[in-house]
C-alpha cells in the first residue's frame, strides 16, 4: 500500500478557466447601472469627498495653530 498521489494540475488550465468564467459571470449575471445611476452616484461621492477633505483640512489648520500656539507660549 503506497501512497496516492494525484495528478499535477495543469495551472494554466485554472487561470484560463478561472478568467472565461469570470467574463461569462460579468456578461451574464452582474446588473449594471444605468447611465443616470451612475452620474447620480458620482455626483454623490464627490460631494463627500470634498465635504470631507474640508473637515480633515480644517482638523489640520487647528491642530496647526493648536502647535504653534502651544510652542510659541514655551519659548
């Protein structure tokens, strides 16, 4: 009784494999938005990315002036 050993498996054949099931996939069963969705969406993102690069810019303008207050007071 010796131990059993499979087959190597041919990685080419998985990628190939992997890559023609992927496109059947995105071909056949994923919804994609219409054009309005997707302007509306971005047009959402956008928004809060700006809304929130302005908090994040205003924390650092305080935080800024918190450091140099603190610093000039030490001198």
């Amino acid at each position: 009784m010796g131990v059993r050993i499979p087959p190597p498996v041919q990685k080419n054949n998985v990628m190939i494999n992997y890559i023609k099931e992927s496109y059947e996939e995105l071909k056949n069963h994923v919804t994609w938005p219409t054009l309005a969705d997707a302007q509306r969406e971005m047009v959402i993102v956008v928004v809060f990315s700006v809304l929130f690069s302005l908090l994040i810019w205003g924390m650092d303008s305080f935080f800024e002036w918190l450091m140099a207050l603190y610093f000039n007071f030490m001198k």
